[in-house]
C-alpha cells in the first residue's frame, strides 16, 4: 500500500498515511480540524528487466565497439610465449 503525504492549509500540520488505492483521500487536519491537502513528491525511476543497456539490443554478431573513421584497427593481444624459457635452455 502505498503512503501519501498530507498538509494542513490552516496550522501546517504536516504528515504521512498508509492507504490504500481505493481508501479515500483525507480532508480534515487530525490536530486542527482544518482543511488538508496532499502532497506530491517526485517518484524514482527504476529500469528493470532487459532492454535497458547498451548490450541488451547489439547483435551478437556484430562489433561492440566501433572504431573512429581512419583509426587503425586494434590487435589482439599475442599471448605470452611459454616455450621461450624452454628454447633459452636448450
């Protein structure tokens, strides 16, 4: 259930209620009897799910990273030589 925020117009008596969605909305101030009005704050975004990275909607065939135009393209990285001790040795 989610909780809204309440403020009295008449003394500013400020608060929070649990209600439900089909609870209705409170009209009078529980210290002062006057009139109340909700107030609204700005609600978080959360993404959830697929779709939402850069990686979700790439090919998986295709590059990932694209190379500036006239840049040479990168090699990969040679691996270590293991026989070079081996070939000193000998």
């Amino acid at each position: 259930m989610p909780t809204y925020a309440y403020a009295c117009k008449d003394c500013g008596h400020a608060f929070d209620i649990v209600q439900s969605f089909s609870d209705s909305s409170l009209t009078s101030c529980p210290e002062c009897q006057g009139a109340l009005r909700k107030k609204f704050n700005s609600v978080g975004v959360v993404f959830k799910g697929s779709g939402f990275y850069r990686t979700d909607s790439r090919d998986a065939k295709g590059s990932t990273v694209s190379a500036a135009p006239g840049a040479p393209a990168a090699a990969p990285a040679a691996a270590p030589a293991a026989s070079a001790p081996a070939a000193a040795a000998s």
